[in-house]
C-alpha cells in the first residue's frame, strides 16, 4: 500500500507543469526570460546544485506546489508568505543559520527539508515557528548544529498536528499512540519502563523524568539488562568464530535479526 502511495505521488508530482535548471552555476533567475515570463504557469521549480544566495526572486510564482533549491549557496529566508500553495520545499546542503519564527507560515506545506545546513538546533526555534504548519507530514533536519533526534521528536509530536516522519523515520508507528485526554485536547506518548511499566506522557520534560526515575528506582535490572546483552555479544562472536563467519558481512547482517 504505502509502494502505491509513493507511485501515486510521484505521477501528481510529474504532472505539474514544471521547469528545471540544475549544475548551471546560476547566481540569480533574473535573467531567465522563460521563469520570468510565465509566473502563473509553472507549479513545479527544480533549481538545485547552483549558486543561487537569495530566493526572494521566486516568492512571486504564486501557484508553485513543488520548490527545490538544494545545494545552493543560500544563507538567509525572507518571509515564504506569498507561496501559499507551496507543498514540498527542499533547502537541503545550503548555508542556512537563522531561522526566523514567522519564516513558514504555509498552510498547505506537507513536505521541508532543512538538512545538511548551519541551522543551531539548541533553542528549537524551527519547531517554534512551523506550529502554524497545520499539514505539515514530513520533516529534515539532519546535518544541522547541536542536532538531537529525540529530543526534536518529541517537540514535533507535541507541537506538530500531523507530522509522521523526522528525518524519513516513521515517529508514530501507530496513531493510536497519539491519544485525547478526557479533560482537554493534549497528544499524548506512550513509554514504557524496564520493568513493563508504561505512562502516557505529553511533553519532552516528561519524558526525561520518567526515564531517570526508573533508572534510579531499578538500577541493578538496568545493570543486569547491560551485563545480559554483553554476554548475548560475546556468545555470538564466540559461535561465528568456531564456525569461521566471521567476515563483515555476516556479522553485519546477522546482527540484525
């Protein structure tokens, strides 16, 4: 089924009316008579591996649905306001540091990729400022400064309405996880402890105390639970040694299972 989705969206993708100008060290789009003469046509922009700094030329194509401007040179956004029926944005391998908190205010954005730039992640701005993001499904971030995926799953299962996927990893693998409380309309998480134990959880600080607290309540199972997969490690090194498969591949796809 989900094969079949795929399929599905890349033939609605290569549908739109498209234009595609990659590996041509362009610095700027005002010289390309063909963009600029067709404003309302083209729903698809592919402009990756370029040199282009600034995207303030491209917020006049109103019906754009698919922008990709990946390994660019770009270091600032400029409010994305006028690209509302933009859905898929690509800003991958780019020079981007600042994100400000009223950079994506596009309703129907599902799919951004901020990957691979020079974006400090330690004060969560980018969460903060795709909360009006209400479509938004997937999300990159990957490559970025001061980057931590849990604690960025955690704040985008909090703050992100239907986000499904960080960093193309499914972070709700089923949405029955994701639970109403009687008394109000917070998302809940359901962790569990060493022991089985579970709690249904709503923010990252919940998160972190529920998994001190039974780390220092059972410290010796922790420890034991450590000690059991160390010796698990030993024994099957020990038995593919006897059995001389101890080549890379083996082991690495052995260890899978």
């Amino acid at each position: 089924m989900k094969k079949e989705d795929d399929k599905k969206e890349i033939n609605q993708l290569n549908k739109l009316e498209g234009f595609e100008k990659t590996n041509s060290e362009l610095t700027t789009i005002k010289d390309i008579k063909e963009l600029n003469d067709n404003k309302d046509k083209y729903q698809r922009i592919t402009l990756s591996h370029n040199k282009l700094m600034d995207i303030t030329e491209l917020l006049i194509f109103p019906n754009l649905v698919y922008l990709d401007l990946s390994f660019n040179h770009i270091e600032k956004l400029k409010n994305l306001y006028p690209l509302q029926s933009l859905e898929i944005l690509i800003l991958s391998n780019n020079l981007l540091r600042n994100i400000n908190t009223n950079l994506f205010p596009l309703k129907k954005l599902q799919h951004l990729d901020l990957s691979n730039n020079k974006i400090d992640m330690k004060n969560n701005i980018i969460i903060n400022a795709l909360k009006e993001n209400t479509e938004l499904i997937s999300l990159l971030l990957f490559g970025n400064i001061n980057y931590d995926f849990e604690q960025t799953k955690y704040l985008c299962l909090e703050n992100l309405k239907k986000i499904n996927f960080l960093d193309a990893i499914k972070i709700i693998s089923d949405k029955k996880k994701r639970k109403k409380s009687k008394n109000g309309h917070k998302t809940f998480v359901s962790v569990q402890g060493i022991k089985g134990n579970q709690k249904n959880i709503s923010t990252l600080n919940e998160y972190i105390k529920f998994k001190l607290d039974d780390f220092k309540n059972n410290e010796k199972d922790y420890e034991n639970n450590m000690r059991n997969n160390i010796q698990k490690c030993d024994n099957n090194i020990k038995a593919l040694d006897k059995e001389n498969k101890t080549s890379y591949y083996y082991i690495k796809y052995s260890s899978s299972y």
